[in-house]
C-alpha cells in the first residue's frame, strides 16, 4: 500500500514534469535553431544582397551582403561569405536597423556607375542621463532614443571603405516622435537615384510610404507619398523595388491594418513604367496571393531571377508567415517562396520551396524576418539569406542555394 505521502511527492514530480514539457514544447521551438542552411558569423537580420555588375571587371559577379550592423562578401557565387566591415556611421551617429544596399547601374550626377549606396536607419545625438539620475521616457524607449535619420553612405572599393554622403531625410516631423525606417533606392527612368522610406513622423497616417530623388547625385529633393491611405490605422512598409527586365519597376511592400479586420502586415505591390510614379498614393495596391487565397504576412521582399519557369524569367516574393485564405496559418510556414511568371505581378501567384526553410516563423523581428534572394549559378539556382534563433534568445543569419530542378523539378526548360 502507497503512502499518502508517496503519492503526495509522487503527484509533485507528475505536475513538475507536465510544466516542464509543456515549456519545452512551447518555449524551445521559439528560441532553439530550426532553419535549414548555414549559420553565418557574426550575421544578424534584415539581410540585403547586391551581385557587383558596374565596377571594375575583377569584382564584377561578387556578392556584397547586409546584416544589421555588418558587411560580408562572397567571391565564389554564394558558396561562402567572409567579413567585410561594419556598417558606416560617421561621429555622433548609430545604426539601429533596417539597411538599404544598392549598386548604381550608372552614373548619377557625380556618382559614378558602379558606386555601392548603403544606408539605414540611423539615431543621432544620443546622451545618456547623468549619473544617479533616471532615464527620460524618450531614453527608454530604444524606438524614441536619440533623432531618427536616415544617413546614406558610399563605397567606390566594391564595400571596403565608406564615405558620408548625405542625410536625406531625420527629425521627428508633424507628430514629434515616430521614426523614419527601412530605406530602398533604384534609378528611376530618367537617370535619378530614388530612395524611398517608411514615415511615421506625420499626423495623416500611423507610417506612410515616402521617396525622395537626386538628379545631381547630391542634393535631394521632390520629397512626396507613394502609400499613403486615408485608414489611419494602415502602416504600409518595407518597400523593395526591382527593375525588370521589361523595363516595368515592380514594389513590394506590406500593409498592417486593424488587427480586428483579419491578419496584419499583409504583402501588396504596384507597379511603375519609370520608377518614380508609382499610381495613386490612397489606393492600398494589390495583394500578393495564391489561387487558394494563401498570403504573406510581414516583411515581404521581391526580386526577379531567370528560371525555367519563363524565358522571361519570374517574379519571386518571400514574406515572414504564409497564412490560409481564411487567416490561419499555413503549414508550408516558412518553406516557401511565391513565384509568378507574369512581371507586372498579375494572376495567382505558386507556391515553390525555398531554399533556407524557417518552419517556425512567427510575428518576431528574427525568424524569416526580411529574408533575401539572389539567382546564382547563371539563373541555375537560388540563393536565399534569412534570419533565425541558434540559440536561447541569439538570431543569426542562415543562406543557402537551391537549383531551380529541386525548387520546380517536373517543369519543362523553355529558357535559352
């Protein structure tokens, strides 16, 4: 016969174990690494990628990569990626996220074709409080710290070296607080440098979509919305613009709405015929879904890549969490990239596998957050940068090449 106070202790162990299994199940998978690929160095988030085609012809087909803060460069068709630098920042000033990497394809003004363009989000003029005393509200909200800008710097040694080249765009505009995040360039049409940026400075909306251009590769001006809805409850961001070959400059970008409406963050795009007019600022765009109605969710990023798909090669679009038509999450979470092989974004887009799986993506600025694309191998393949937990509240970066005969392996190749 058990004692009672066997069976007491006994019950003690039984509840311990289900508590500790349950945070196991629950807490690990949150934290622990999942993604597939490799774990890249001293990688963090919010990858961005750029193949050097406009310099000198001994860098031309390197591989210039991002992370928050940091610099790598690959020599070998993204096999591998070794540090380069950190990211620029001049005296006074930090990086806090979201960076933009862009090579020119021409000259601008006295920007010369070939230049690589890095810029960020950047906080300026901070001072900590003096001794014993507390921290003001703005000191401890790491969103409010310091003034917001957004820095552009420039490399003509293929990332090297950096050199200061202009603040476009900081201060805490009409509301005095919000900050100016997520800054994407392309050349428009007409030989200018646009940059585009999310705005929450302004009291018509929660965040907005901005852009700004140099004809001189100077001076910045024509200051004007590219998504600004008339919802005040709408956060359109995370712009990403690719021109394609079609000479049609194709933007992706995310709307986060009411969250009692239906799933927030969703992916839309627009299109433009030279880069700079991108339709009416009030409409929202078209989101990017699949036949079935699947969607992405946060951080959407877009590219073009040949494939066997097109001729013409396709659209991809890569988002943080792929939800169901009817707001459930999918459960290719993490696995997939959409495809679509007409440019101007029409149709349904297809579901294929992506080369760096993140099963388990969620809403957090780590996992999948951002990720970034680049054909390799000629177009033969794909190479995917993205984000993920490799250890107890660590995000590291993760790549990966995956040839298009695994991603589509029963298409027939209709390309040259």
């Amino acid at each position: 016969m058990v004692r009672q106070e066997s069976l007491g202790k006994i019950s003690w162990w039984l509840i311990c174990g289900i508590v500790v299994c349950a945070c196991v199940a629950f807490c690990l998978p949150l934290q622990a690494k999942a993604a597939t690929g490799t774990l890249l160095p001293q990688g963090v988030g919010y990858p961005r990628l750029v193949r050097l085609a406009h310099g000198p012809t001994a860098s031309n087909g390197w591989i210039v990569a991002s992370t928050t803060g940091k610099l790598f460069l690959s020599k070998d068709d993204g096999k591998t990626f070794t540090f380069l630098t950190d990211a620029p920042a001049r005296e006074g000033s930090r990086v806090r996220c979201c960076e933009g990497l862009y090579e020119l394809p021409q000259a601008v003004g006295k920007l010369p074709a070939g230049t690589l363009v890095y810029s960020a989000t950047y906080a300026s003029g901070i001072t900590p409080p003096p001794a014993g005393a507390p921290a003001t509200p703005r000191q401890r909200n790491p969103r409010e710290e310091g003034t917001p800008s957004i820095e552009v710097y420039t490399s003509s040694d293929q990332g090297t070296t950096w050199t200061y080249h202009s603040t476009p765009v900081s201060g805490r505009g009409e509301k005095g607080s919000g900050g100016l995040w997520e800054p994407e360039f392309i050349v428009s049409r007409d030989g200018a440098l646009v940059m585009f940026w999310s705005d929450e400075t302004y009291s018509c909306c929660s965040q907005k979509l901005s852009k700004i251009r140099t004809v001189d590769g100077v001076t910045w001006k024509d200051s004007s919305d590219v998504v600004a809805t008339t919802t005040q409850a709408d956060r359109p961001g995370m712009i990403i613009v690719r021109r394609l070959p079609t000479g049609v400059y194709f933007m992706s970008y995310e709307i986060c709405g009411d969250p009692k409406t239906g799933p927030r963050c969703a992916a839309y795009y627009r299109i433009s015929r030279d880069g700079w007019n991108y339709g009416n600022a009030n409409d929202p765009g078209k989101r990017i879904e699949t036949a079935s109605g699947q969607f992405f969710e946060h951080a959407p990023a877009s590219i073009w890549s040949p494939s066997p798909i097109s001729p013409n090669g396709v659209l991809l679009v890569v988002g943080q969490v792929l939800h169901n038509a009817d707001g459930s999450v999918a459960q290719q979470n993490g696995r997939v990239l959409f495809m679509n092989a007409l440019l101007d974004g029409s149709g349904p887009w297809t579901p294929i596998p992506a080369p760096v799986e993140v099963p388990i993506s969620y809403d957090n600025p780590c996992p999948n957050y951002s990720s970034a694309l680049m054909p390799v191998q000629n177009g033969a393949a794909l190479l995917e940068f993205a984000s993920d937990f490799y250890a107890l509240n660590k995000c590291g970066m993760y790549f990966a090449t995956k040839p298009w005969t695994e991603m589509v392996p029963n298409v027939a190749r209709t390309s040259p």
